[in-house]
C-alpha cells in the first residue's frame, strides 16, 4: 500500500484552523506553519510582499551605473544565456531599453559554436562595437576570464545571474572559498557570502527584472520616460523563466510566478499570441503545465536545434507576419527535437538490449547531440528505474552530456566520489549535466557503478517511497473539490502538485491511445453516480507500465494520482493523472 504523509498536530491544526483539513494539511508539508505565512502564500500580494530590490547586495552600484549608461547615450551590450530563462530575461532588458530609448544590442552566444556563459572572443566583437557596458542576463559568474577581457578593453561589466560561482581550492584557513569575476557589479543573491537580499532563489531573469525595477526608482529622468507600473507587463517574461527555469516555487517566486501567469494570459506580445495558437493553447488560461510542457520546450528548440535568437525574436517583434514565421518555425524545431531524441531513444534501447544493464546506466556517442540527452536520459531513467549518463560530442569538440537520477537521490555524491572522470558537473539530486575528461569517457560507467558500490556499502540509502496527501474517494472527485487545491497553484518545486490515493477502485475500461498506442487511458466506476472518471498517463513507463499491462477490466487498484482539468474535452471534467497503479 502507498504510504500517507503523517496527520498534523493539534496544536498546528490550530493555528491553520481558518482552512480545511486538505488545505491546511497541503500548507503544513510545504512549510507553511502560521496563520500569516498561509495568508502570503494563498494570497500573494504585488504590493505587498515583492520584496525591495535595493535589498540585493550591489544593486544600488549596478541601477546608478546602468541608469547612466542609458541616460548618456553608451553604448550597452545585453549579453544572455540562451535557455528559457536567458532568453526570456534578454527579451525584458531588450523591451526596457527600447522603451526608454538607450543605445543597446542583445548578444546571444550560439549554443554549439560558443558555449554556455561569456567567451573572451564574444566580448572581442562588443568592444570593436564599441560597447562601454555588458550586462549579462542568467550568466557571468563563472566567467572570470571574459569579464577580465572587457575590463582590458575598457568595458565594465554588471553581472546578474543565478548560478553557483566557482570554487577556490581549499585554503590553509577557512576552508574552500569561491571566486567571482571582477565585475563592476554582481547581482546574484545565490552566489555571494556577503548577500544581504532576503530571498536567494529568483531565476536569472527574476535577478533582471529587479535591476530594472531598481534602475526606474533610482533615476527620475528614466521614470518620465516610462508610466509608473509598466515594468509589470515584463512579469510575462519572468514568470515565464522562473517556471520554466524550475526554480523552487515559494516565496517571491511564487508571487513572481502567479503575476507572470497572469500577464501572461493578457499579454499583448503578438509572438506569445502566435506559438499559443499554433500550440492550440488558451492564452487566456495559460496554466504553469502550459509553461513546462508546451511553450519552453519550443523556446528551447531554437537553441537546441537551430538559434537562439529566433525565440528571443519571437517574444520582441512587432511585426505579425514575423511572428507567425517565427512561430511555425519553432514548432518545427520542436517537432525535429521530438524525432531526433526519439531516434537516440531507439539507439539506447539497442544498445541496451546487447548488454548487462547495471545498476547505473552509462552510454555515449560523439554524434548526439547534448542538447537532446536530458530528454532521453529522462526516458530510459523512467523506464529502468535507475539512473542514467548520456553523452555526446559538442561543437567546440568537449564531450558533454546529461543525468538523470531515476529516484536514486545519490547522484550528485556518486559523481564527487568518482574522481578524476568529469572536467566539471553541476546539477541537483534529479538531474544534471557534465563534462567528460576525453581518456576517461571509456570508462565513465565503471567508474559510477565502482562509485555508487562504495557508497552503498557505507549505507547511504534512498528515500523511494511516494507519500499520498490524502485518501480520496472517486465520489468526492469534482470541480469543487479540485478548485481547493488549485488555491495553491501555480505548481511545481517545492509546491508540488498534490499526491492523493483512491483505495479499491473498480476498471470498468481500459484503452491505449497516440500514434503508438503509447498513452494509457482508465475509466473507473463512480459508486452511486451511474458514472465514470478518466484516468489517464502519457508515455507510461517503468513500474506503472507493468502493472498496467496485466490490469484487466473489473479489477481493483488501489491509485496514486494528480488531479487535473481534461482541457481537451467538453466542460472540462477533472480527471486522474495516473503516477503508480497497485492491483489488490
């Protein structure tokens, strides 16, 4: 049976007695534990609880020597990365300085050819463009060699970013420290020991949007120039990135976020319009799954499969006959993706067909694309239930590739205790990436499993269980009870949707659909109602997979499933999104 998160105490219950038992327990688990913190997370207020940019360490440096560069007339360079947090943080920097009419360009480094973050013959170009500032979107404070470039060329540089900075080897004293760049300026609440901004977890683009912010209060001139409140319209851009960019889901994120959705759904970006309608999504009720699963993936193909700067174009044009260009084409890049991850997805199966599957999976080959190997490694990690490396030979010829953890949270430890195989790695316990040392890539698999045994055997264990938030009954399913728990949308890390279980429930049809009969669909009885309620998982895999092939019509399952609106059907009924099946 799948085990239930524990009750709340009295004395908790108390305190959230202003909500019902669901809604209280929901707040409790994500850490809500006070009448006032439910109150801010229920209700997130714009005017009341963003929090004041001026608060982040060296922004009042960075929106005085921004303000200046604009009201001057120097030329400024926007340099971002060029996922869907860079580009959408580029497009708002881009939308500000147009507006207020600066001397600016946006720099995007190509993926394949350049690389991730500053590169030395980047700021090369700028400067014979006679750029005199570089303010870098989502990227920077690793770059400690680019950012000493420009300082030589006589460019000064403000960085804003999220990212981990590197780290000094271990001093004698004190222990390892970290290395920033010699940046004019840093906005990085993630990165810096002497940080003084109340919340660290803002996306790249969330950091931007406060030096805009920062840089409108602090020049008046530039406030004439722009109606106080326009910056609002730019949330499209930043609750776009910090949805997609999956940064944790509370705090200022989740205001960000909710006021991004919003914007979002009335925005008059003829771009955005565009990739909705060719995507056959509601613009007016885009949704955080709309964001995660729809609009980044494209955003993202443009850097994966062809520019970057199509999608940055796409969210800045006015232009309709570009943007409907510009939008069919990034559906096309999308459908490319699809095909080409789908194609590496077959190789790996035949590959792994041939041979012993460990207990962690690691392959390559120098003609996949990296871009691409997330999205496989996340497939075959579902499908085998462990961890998988996938790797594949970049432009600049470095062998890059991608994890996934398969519900091993060890990973980030099995690869620190593998030594001597990554040039560099980064990630968190789901899912990563790395660079390979060339003489060690054939042996990249030894190492990890070599790696993950010793840990093993010390007893570091993993916390596989899924815990239900609730028992529910397929009675008590409906728009109601399902508008309770979008209270606290939108979604995702660290607010989790909602786990709930259906004990015993009855199949009364079960049936396959796609072009490959690849999605599962259920219809379960509805005790007294006369009635039914859908069940459905896409691609399903792993264990659901199994036990869905031997579920026969009338049997009984105990469920462990999401609640959602089925979009695609007349009224939008709620339905189960199926996460695990166990037959009684």
């Amino acid at each position: 049976m799948f085990p239930l998160h524990d009750p709340l105490t009295v004395a908790l219950r108390e305190e959230l007695r202003e909500y019902d038992d669901l809604t209280a327990a929901l707040l409790a688990r994500r850490g809500i534990l006070t009448k006032e913190d439910a109150e801010k997370f229920l209700n997130p207020s714009y005017d009341l609880h963003l929090h004041d940019p001026f608060l982040m360490t060296d922004m009042k440096k960075a929106a005085r020597r921004f303000a200046d560069a604009i009201m001057s007339g120097e030329k400024i360079a926007v340099w971002s990365d060029y996922d869907c947090d860079g580009i959408p943080g580029a497009v708002l920097i881009h939308d500000f300085l147009k507006k207020v009419g600066a001397n600016f360009e946006n720099y995007i480094p190509h993926r394949h050819e350049e690389g991730y973050g500053m590169n030395v013959g980047g700021v090369e170009k700028l400067a014979k463009n006679e750029a005199k500032l570089i303010v870098t979107v989502d990227s920077g404070i690793t770059d400690t060699e680019p950012v000493a470039r420009a300082n030589e060329l006589g460019i000064e540089v403000i960085v804003t970013d999220h990212h981990l900075p590197r780290l000094a080897e271990a001093q004698s004293e004190g222990g390892a420290g970290i290395i920033l760049p010699n940046a004019f300026a840093i906005l990085n609440p993630n990165a810096r020991t002497d940080e003084t901004y109340p919340f660290r977890s803002l996306c790249g683009s969330g950091v931007a949007w406060k030096l805009v912010c920062a840089t409108l209060a602090i020049e008046p001139k530039l406030r004439e120039k722009v109606p106080e409140g326009w910056e609002k319209w730019l949330l499209d851009m930043v609750g776009l990135a910090t949805i997609a960019d999956m940064v944790p889901l509370v705090d200022e994120n989740r205001l960000l976020a909710t006021y991004g959705l919003i914007v979002m759904r009335k925005s008059p970006r003829i771009g955005l319009q565009k990739l909705c309608r060719g995507m056959r999504v509601n613009q007016r009720t885009i949704s955080e799954d709309d964001v995660g699963f729809m609009i980044a993936p494209r955003v993202n193909a443009a850097s994966r499969l062809g520019e970057a700067r199509d999608a940055f174009t796409l969210f800045t044009t006015t232009d309709e006959s570009e943007a409907d260009l510009l939008a069919k084409k990034l559906e096309k890049l999308n459908r490319e993706r699809k095909a080409q991850a789908g194609a590496i997805t077959r190789a790996v199966h035949a590959r792994l067909k041939e041979r012993e599957v460990r207990s962690i999976i690691a392959l390559g080959d120098p003609e996949w694309r990296p871009a691409l190997l997330g999205l496989v490694a996340n497939t075959i990690a579902d499908e085998y239930e462990r961890p998988v490396f996938l790797w594949g030979r970049e432009g600049n010829m470095s062998l890059k590739g991608s994890f996934r953890s398969g519900g091993v949270a060890q990973m980030m430890e099995v690869m620190r205790t593998a030594e001597n195989v990554f040039a560099q790695f980064g990630g968190h316990a789901a899912a990563g990436g790395f660079t390979i040392i060339d003489t060690e890539v054939f042996f990249l698999e030894d190492r990890l499993n070599e790696a993950y045994a010793k840990l093993a055997s010390e007893k570091v264990e993993d916390d596989l269980s899924q815990h239900a938030d609730a028992v529910v009954t397929p009675e008590e399913i409906s728009v109601s009870f399902l508008r309770s728990v979008e209270k606290l949308t939108p979604f995702g890390i660290i607010n989790p949707k909602p786990v709930f279980l259906l004990r015993e429930v009855s199949v009364r049809e079960i049936s396959r659909f796609g072009k490959a009969e690849e999605h599962l669909k259920l219809k379960i009885d509805v005790n007294g109602r006369n009635g039914t309620i859908d069940a459905v998982t896409f691609f399903a895999k792993g264990s659901l997979a199994r036990t869905a092939e031997k579920l026969s019509v009338g049997d009984h399952a105990h469920f462990l499933a999401h609640l959602e609106r089925d979009t695609f059907s007349r009224g939008n009924p709620v339905r189960l999104r199926l996460l695990d099946i166990r037959v009684v």
